[in-house]
C-alpha cells in the first residue's frame, strides 16, 4: 500500500503518535507508572526498592534519585520526569522524591481534567498560576527568625537536617545527622568523605577529622605521630627513561659500579627527604623496592594512595605540596599530620591519618553496617545530610515539615483558585489538591489512615494552627514545630517549581514522533532473552 | 513487534522484571527462610557439617556458615544480603556466622504472617528496631567482664571462650588441647593488632594430637639447589638475614648491553660478573648471619659458598613468611646488601630444620620479640585440615575479640532465653500492635537453643520449657541457665563455662535485625536486563557476582586472611 500523509514524509520504521487520545494520556500513563514506583518511598516510612542494575549491581535504597537512575526509563515523557528528579538532585542534593512523585500527581489530576473536556494549554495556564501563587504562599510559610543561622552551631544544623536524613534511614537519624553535622568550619561537599566498612553496627561509626584510607602502610612503620609529611605525586623509585634506552658498558669497572651507583643515588634521595625533616612519605605511585629499603633504613613511614584524587584530598588534609618527583623537598612544600597509625577496623585494615590543627577542613564518616546495601543507603544518607548542610549555607530559611506545610498549600492555593474566573480554576483547584499527594502518601506508608488524616489536617489548618502536620511515630497529627521536624524552604521551593514545570512540560506535547532507531550493531540485538 | 511499539507499555527497557507488592515481599522472606534452612543443622556442638562439591570438582567439608553460604553460590537478591551478614559477621567477630544467618532467618519467618495479615511492614520494622536495641542493652547489661584479672587466670577464662567456639567444630573432641593453643597463640602476639602474624600451617598426616605451636615463625623448607645438604640444620641464637635480592648469576640489568671492541677483554667483564655475585655473597657473610633467608632465588653457587662457610639459607621464601620473621626476629628486609648492620640482623633462640610428617619444616623459635606464633596442624585428610584450620581461624578470632572487649556472657543458648525472656516481659508494658511485633521477636530468639536441641536428638519443646521455668524464676538466678549438650537437659552454662564474648552476640543480633528490616523493607524489585558488556563480564567470572561485591561468591580465596 502506498503511504500517504506524514507515513510519506519518513523513513519506514518509525512511530508517530498525535491526539489527545494517542499523546497525552498515554504521556500520562507512563509518568503516573513512574511516580507510583517512587511513590511508595516517600517519607521516613517509605519502602525501599530493590534494584538490580544492568551491571547486575544490586541496589536496596528508598533515595529517588538512584531508584529513577538505575532504571534505565525508557519513555520518552517518563524521561522528563527524571530529568526533573535530576535536576533537583544536582540543586539541592535531596527532595526528588518529592519532585517526581508531585509532578506525577499533578499529571494524574490533569488526565481527569482532560477527561471533563478542558485543553491542556487552560490546564497549563492554569497550572502556572498554581505555581506562582504556591511559591509566593511558601514564603509567608517560612518560620520567623529562621532565615539567620549559625552554620557552625551544631543544634540548628541538626534541626534543618533531621528530616532530609529521616527521610532516609529513619529511626537512626539521631546518630547520622550528629555525625554529618561535626564537621569543620570550612565546608565543602567534597571535603566530607564517607568510609564504608563492613561489620558492626550503625552505632560503630565515628567522623575522623581527617582522611581514611583502605590500605595499610606499605613498610613496617604502622603508626607515627606528629609528623611531617612529603607527598610526591610520581611515585618513590629510581627515575627510568621514557624511551627505550640501552646503557652500554664499555669496561669490567663500568659493570661492577652500574648497580652501586643506582643504589647510592637512591639513598641520596631518601636522605634528602629525611634531612628536610618528614617522618611520613606518600607515593602517589608505586613504591620501588629498593627505595622501601632506604625508608625503613631511615624509619620513614611510606603511604601509598593511588587515586589522584584521593591523594589531592590528602594534600588538602595535611596542607602539603605534592611534589612531582623525588627529589629534596622545599621546607615550605612539607605537610603535618597529628597522627597516622594503620588500625583494624571490621577485618579491614586502613590507614587513619588524623590532623586537628591547621586549616584541614577534611573529615571523613567512617560508616560501619553489616551489609553491603545497608553501607551504600547509608552512604546515600550521608550525602543527602551533606547536600542540605551545603543548602542551608546558601538559604538558612525552613518551613514546618510532616505535610503541615503542603497541607496548608493546599488550603490557601484552593481558596485563591476560587477567585480565579475562567476554566482556569478547575485546573488550580486540581493543582491544590495535589498537594494532598504528600500527607496521603506519608499516612499510607506508615500504615495509618490517610483519609481520616488529612480531613483532620484541614481541621486543624482552617483553624490557624499552620503547622499542624502528621507525627509519623504515633500516627497522629500534631504541630510539628513541637516535634523539631523542620524541611529546608529551598528544598520544597525547587522541588515543587520542577515538578511543576515537568508537570507542563509533557502536558504540552501533543505528537509523538519518533524517527527508526539508527542502524549499526544494536546494544540488545545479540541479547535472545528480549524473544522469549 | 513493531505493531505493538505502543510507548507507553514500555517504560522501562525491554527485558526488565519487575515485581512489587504483598507476593513479592512473602517471596523475598521464603528465600531467606531457604537459606537459613540449609545452615541450621550446623548450629551446635553436635550440629552437622555439610559437604560442598563445587562445579570445579572441589570438595569442601564444613561447619561454618560464613564458609557454607560463601559457596552456596546464592543468586536470588534477598537471599544474597543473608550472605552480606554472614560475611560481616565473619570480619567483624570471626564466629558465630550461623547464628547471624539462622537468627534474621528467624526473624523474618516469625514476619511473615503478620505481613500476610497485611500489617504495613514499616510497623514490624520499627519495633524489631527498638527489640533490638533492648536487647543489646540486656547484653551489656548481663556480661560479666573479666579485666583486672591476673595474666593466668585471663588465660584460662580465654581458653573457655576458644573451647565453646571449638566444641561446635569437627576439632571438638580436642577441644582443650586446641583451646589452649589458640589462646597461647594469641596471647603471644599480644596487643598488637595483626592476624596474619599468626601463622597456621597444614601438614597432612599424623593425628590432630600431633598439631603444635611454635612461639616463633615456621614454614616448609624451600626449593633448595646442591650444596644445601652440606649446611648446618640447628643453629641457637644465629644472626638472622632477610634479603629481598637474588643471589645468583645473572644480568645485572635488564637494559644494559656489552659492546666490546677488543676480544682479550671479554674474559675481564667475565669475571667482573663472579666478582659481582661473590661481593654480594661475601658481604653477607661479613654481617655475621648464621641464617640467610631470601624472597628471592638462592642460586647453587649461593647454596654451596654458604655451605663452605657453615651458613644456613633458604631462597624463594613466600613473602607473607618473610614478614613474619623479620617480625619475629626484629630484623628487618634489605633490598642491598651493601651496609648491612647489625642492627637490621635479626635474632632467634634456636634455629632448626625439622621432619614433620613427610615435610621439613624450618623453624625459628624463641624470637626475642615474641610478636608471632604459628601453628602446625596435622590430621588425616586434607579437608579435614581444611575445616580444623577454619575452626581455628574462629577461635583465634573469638580469643582476639575477648581480649579486647573483655566481657562474656552464658553460651550455650542461655542469654538468648534470657532476652527472649526479657522482651516478652517487656513486651507486656506495650499498648497496640508493637507488644505482638516484639514478642514475636521473642520467639525468634528462642530458635537457637531449640536448634541445639534439635541437632542433638533432644526433645527440644521439653528442654525449652525446662529453660523458660528457669528464667522466669523471679529472682533471676535461673539466668546463666542453658542446653546441656551432654546430658539432654538444661544446666547454668555459666557454672558450666560454657561462655561467649558478648561482642559475638551483640553484633550478631545486630546484624540479623538489620538485614531483617532491610528485606522487610523492600516492596519492590526491578531487575534491568544485563549489559553486553557486564553480560562479558559475568560469564567470566562465572560465579554471577555483583560487581565489585561479586568477591564475595568467589568461594576460595574469599576468606584470604586465613590462609597461611
């Protein structure tokens, strides 16, 4: 049959789809499929997921943003979702949950509006106002004095972390946040590290100011105090030639010196080092054999840490110079560590390299759990707890958490709709009761009555109290602000404006329209198990 | 297909498995269940091995969970954070690894109808948190620690931790003689805090009474070239030199080249190479060692310039043994044998090249810093040297922990009845749905000394209920009280020295309820289908690991640490 129309214009083999039927319920669908997977990890009573990854990794985690990145989602408008989810967590570092499920919600209550007959570009419009009237409603949310913190005061940083960290390990918050929260004054995401090993329990882990390392000392020094360090970058051994060089020997005395000459030059080396004071040397590639000699001979402590950046973060712990190659190092080029001793943590054998003075700003949560998974969702809570220190620093403001805050949303957007002329209010109003999403989610994940909730919230917010939310521990609603659960403004602020504009994102696209996927060799094609 | 290329039905990448929801999480805990199933009869002192033939034709006879469910070879992800425990069970504590894997087992069984009554599993989670923390401070609160007492007596409270280790171990029937030696063994390195200086060594033949300790390094006599025979095989108090250089003949350097334009001069480079050799052996011999140990070859020229001059040595010696001398003998290993001095030499009582069995054995003993111990296992067959070395590896580590910690408490199944005991008492001050959750917790508890029972012969209702009197006697002196392996009933394991660390426990209960919880807490799996190149990757390493976790199903070689 001779095609005709758009089938005309394109290559066989791709796939066009247009309508409201064909394209924006179906857009739909597949964004409410996503959001219903990560739905059900919302909250500190949130399931987690277990995903095992095309590498055959496996993941237990309730953190979004791995969940949707391990995915691999393929749907063209589920993408945009995650991309949104990303998006958030590159901002903030914490909240995608919130950001896709909402914008899913949001796109599950467009679909009945689409039903009633209205357009997608008066439930975008419509949507936008619900926008712009929320973040200008989140403001007047913000608790009073929170906007001046101290950063350095451990209490207030704990108080604005709880709930980012809650969210994830709950129940433990209480031991994580302390940890995350002691950290030096000088802060920077990459200057806390996180150590996992294996064995023992949450209440094993410690914060090191300073660095851990996952090997042990190369020589026979283990452990060594107030010392100071030399890091040479190129390694500690005899310097070869990059090219392929011949040493030609002329005489019987040129052979008999050949090796002795080698040797002295390398003891010159090493001494050099030793005379310009340093106890410890740190290689950032191999050791030669015959330097190790000169080392132990010297008493020197030899550390060898292969990663540049690990070896880039040492520098900064220890405030020395890496020097290229070994050579007599510069007085000034010289590190200090308070102590470096090799210890036995869990069967593992690691180098703790400690310096309190100066101006380290490294320090390292050593995580300790008995699983390989529980480590790594551990480690994702650490790094959520770090990213909203790292927000906090930029905007100190917080608003009530536990769903007082999208309950007390809901309640106002809800009423400013109803000003509101036009078809427009439909689609604010539906936009308000999205908010619903997060108290009703939060109460079925704990096993409570999520209707019986939210009708009491509204009780309780219409009455003034705006910072009634739900007490996750006793199931039932209180004022948050009693409980201490407090989110981050910015958090919320970014989390609601990207599902937002997701939200309208795909409720703008009404045709599909995908090309034949590339010819050339195929990721799937040798792969039978897509046949059967 | 392309029919049906309908977007919407594929979210996700073809090829995806997902399962979510009620049916999923009941699968989860049946896969568990399985597993626990398998370790559970070798719980005990009169618990069964088990034998594993793997696809390479490898027999391993063992007791030990983490050794057990290392080859299991599981592949089912829940299932697979069973595994993760054990092994952290293993590194942390190096015992009680079935415990570990037959507790969270239990746990999750006793879960399981609250969740098919359709309880939210965060509610099971939250209490079995909280029973867990209870529980570990009844633990601390019932040790009984054994610091401030003197050197002997330590000893031989020690050696009542390494006995009750070793009595559910196919070596039981030695206990005392291993116990002893264990703690010895441990006792010798002291505080310093590195397991490979002690040394274990197998030796096929003779009988497990034969095994013993040397308070110093041993190891199988080396590959040896002529001109060995001729050199002194006991030496007391030599000079001691580790090398890490070869002393034979051959190129100095890889990249160095010889022209020569006058032949007569070939005959002088000749002889500078013997010059070489002979200058490096000549200073060894100057430094005054009697013994000279390299990592490296010891060519025959070495062997019989050493023999001439009644020196003793021994090339190709593995460097993990290296070590452990210098170690031992405080000197330490020279890459140059230029300036030697004195100070690098190390020491030892007596030297000897000893038969053991159908092996010679060098052996250094009485090294003056007495930082290494190794033990010498005979027995009859090599799995069973196999499975007695794992068992010591246990023991050494229960001595180590003990040591450290310091506390004990009742083995023998009696601080589990006693916090099951515990729990349910506290359970009863509960209003709602957590007084359920917690005494099913309880109950878990209880299926240790049910499995000692069980694996037996005995009548385990019987002698749990004998227990459950015992403890609930108000004034709590039925605490210490426990299974009696040897009589059927139940006696005070403490009286009995029947002891544990408490580290062993409090980790073990610990780590069981947090793998219980985390598989509680999975609702949903999704299983991306396999990248080619990962696919390359799996097929490799055949053992379908998962990525940098995947050493852990490598079977040998997993438990590293112990082997030499």
């Amino acid at each position: 049959m001779q095609p005709y129309g758009i089938q005309s214009m394109l290559k066989e083999g791709h796939k066009h789809l247009s309508g409201l039927d064909e394209a924006v319920v179906k857009n739909i669908d597949a964004c409410k499929q996503l959001s219903t997977i990560t739905r059900t990890s919302l909250g500190p009573n949130g399931m987690n997921k277990m995903v095992i990854n095309h590498l055959d990794k496996l993941f237990v985690t309730n953190d979004a943003a791995t969940i949707v990145n391990e995915l691999e989602v393929q749907h063209p408008a589920a993408k945009i979702l995650v991309l949104a989810g990303k998006a958030q967590q590159e901002e903030i570092g914490d909240g995608a949950n919130l950001t896709i499920s909402f914008a899913g919600e949001l796109l599950q209550n467009a679909e009945e509006l689409i039903r009633m007959g209205l357009h997608p570009s008066e439930i975008i419009s419509g949507y936008n106002k619900g926008i712009i009237k929320t973040i200008e409603l989140l403001e007047d949310l913000v608790e009073k004095g929170s906007e001046n913190m101290d950063v350095r005061n451990k209490e207030e940083v704990i108080t604005r972390m709880k709930a980012a960290v809650a969210s994830k390990q709950f129940g433990q918050e209480d031991i994580l946040c302390p940890l995350v929260a002691d950290n030096p004054a000088n802060f920077n995401v990459d200057n806390v590290r996180v150590a996992k090993l294996l064995g023992g329990g949450l209440y094993n882990s410690t914060v090191v100011r300073g660095m851990v390392l996952k090997n042990a000392a190369v020589g026979s020094i283990q452990r060594i105090e107030k010392a100071k360090v030399a890091v040479f970058a190129g390694g500690v051994d005899t310097s070869a030639t990059e090219t392929k060089g011949t040493v030609l020997i002329h005489s019987a005395d040129q052979l008999e010196n050949y090796a002795k000459t080698e040797e002295a030059k390398v003891e010159e080396l090493i001494r050099g080092v030793v005379e310009s004071g340093a106890k410890v040397i740190v290689s950032g590639a191999a050791v030669g054999e015959m330097a190790l000699h000169f080392c132990e001979r010297y008493k020197l402590m030899v550390l060898k840490i292969s990663s540049k950046f690990e070896l880039r973060r040492f520098c900064r712990t220890t405030g020395a110079v890496a020097m290229l190659k070994l050579c007599h190092p510069n007085p000034d080029d010289l590190g200090y560590v308070d102590s470096v001793s090799v210890e036995e943590i869990g069967g593992v054998r690691v180098t703790v390299v400690k310096n309190e003075e100066g101006g380290n700003s490294v320090s390292t949560v050593v995580l300790r759990g008995s699983t390989d998974s529980i480590l790594d969702d551990l480690e994702r809570a650490v790094d959520d707890g770090v990213n909203t220190y790292k927000a906090m620093c930029k905007d100190s403001r917080m608003v009530p958490g536990g769903a007082a805050t999208e309950i007390e949303l809901a309640r106002k957007v809800k009423e400013f709709g109803l000003k509101e002329t036009g078809l427009d209010q439909y689609a604010i109003a539906k936009f308000a009761e999205s908010f619903e999403m997060v108290p009703k989610t939060l109460a079925e994940n704990a096993g409570l009555n999520a209707m019986e909730i939210i009708s009491s919230l509204y009780a309780e917010h219409a009455n003034g109290n705006y910072k009634v939310g739900i007490d996750l521990e006793e199931g039932v609603w209180k004022d948050v602000s009693a409980l201490n659960i407090w989110d981050l403004y910015i958090t919320k602020f970014f989390a609601l404006k990207f599902a937002a504009d997701a939200a309208c994102t795909v409720l703008r696209v009404d045709q599909i329209i995908m090309a034949k996927p590339a010819g050339g060799p195929r990721r799937e094609q040798p792969a039978g198990n897509d046949e059967d | 297909m392309a029919a049906m290329m309908q977007p919407q039905i594929i979210l996700l990448k073809e090829g995806t498995d997902t399962s979510q929801g009620k049916a999923q999480l009941v699968s989860n805990i049946n896969a568990c269940t399985v597993v626990a199933d398998t370790v559970r009869t070798t719980l005990g002192p009169r618990g069964m091995d088990k034998l594993i033939h793997d696809d390479k034709g490898n027999v391993t006879i063992s007791n030990d969970g983490a050794t057990i469910m290392k080859l299991l070879d599981i592949v089912h992800p829940a299932a697979k954070i069973l595994v993760d425990i054990a092994k952290s069970q293993d590194s942390e504590v190096g015992d009680g690894t079935t415990t570990v894997v037959l507790l969270a087992g239990e746990f999750l069984k006793e879960a399981k109808p609250f969740i098919e009554d359709g309880v939210h599993p965060q509610n099971l989670i939250r209490s079995y948190r909280t029973a867990c923390s209870l529980a570990i401070e009844k633990i601390k609160e019932l040790a009984i620690s054994i610091e401030g007492k003197t050197r002997e007596e330590k000893k031989s409270l020690l050696a009542k931790c390494a006995a009750t280790t070793l009595s559910s171990k196919l070596i039981g029937g030695e206990k005392e003689f291993f116990a002893s030696m264990v703690v010895d063994a441990v006792v010798a390195i002291g505080n310093e805090d590195k397991l490979n200086m002690i040394g274990i060594k197998k030796v096929p033949g003779g009988s497990m009474r034969d095994s013993f300790l040397v308070d110093g390094v041993a190891f199988k006599k080396t590959f040896s070239y002529a001109g060995f025979e001729q050199q002194p095989k006991k030496f007391l108090k030599p000079k001691i030199l580790l090398l890490n250089i070869e002393l034979e003949l051959k190129s100095e350097k890889e990249n160095a080249e010889i022209r020569l334009s006058d032949p007569s001069q070939y005959q002088s480079i000749v002889d500078a190479e013997w010059n070489i050799i002979y200058d490096k052996l000549d200073k060894c011999v100057q430094s005054g060692a009697k013994v000279v140990l390299s990592r490296l070859a010891i060519g025959d020229l070495g062997t019989q310039y050493f023999a001439d001059r009644d020196i003793f040595c021994a090339g190709r010696v593995s460097e993990e043994d290296l070590l452990r001398v210098a170690a031992a003998t405080g000197g330490t290993v020279q890459t140059s044998v230029n300036n030697v001095i004195d100070e690098v030499l190390g020491t030892c009582e007596v030297f000897e090249e000893k038969q053991v069995g159908n092996e010679r054995f060098n052996i250094f003993s009485g090294c003056p810093s007495g930082l290494t111990a190794t033990i010498v296992l005979r027995g009859g067959a090599d799995q069973f040297i196999e499975e007695a070395e794992r068992s010591l590896h246990d023991a050494i580590m229960i001595v180590r922990r003990a040591l450290k910690n310091s506390t004990v408490v009742a083995g023998g199944g009696a601080i589990d009845m006693e916090i099951s005991r515990f729990l349910r008492q506290h359970a009863r001050t509960i209003a709602g749905k957590s007084q359920l959750f917690i005494n099913s917790y309880a109950k878990a508890l209880e299926v240790i000394p049910r499995q000692l029972c069980d694996n037996a012969g005995f009548d385990a209702t019987d002698v749990l209920n004998k227990l459950r009197q015992k403890h609930a006697l108000p004034t709590g002196e039925g605490a210490p009280y426990g299974v009696d392996i040897n009589t059927g009933g139940i006696a005070d394991s403490f009286a009995n020295f029947v002891w544990e660390p408490s580290v062993v426990k409090i980790n073990a209960i610990n780590a069981a309820t947090e793998a219980a919880c985390l598989i509680l807490s999975v609702d949903e799996t999704v299983k991306n289908p396999k990248s080619e190149s990962a696919q390359g990757e799996a097929a490799a390493s055949a053992m379908g690991g998962r990525g940098r976790g995947g050493a852990a199903f490598r079977g040998r070689g997993g438990r590293g640490m112990r082997r030499r």
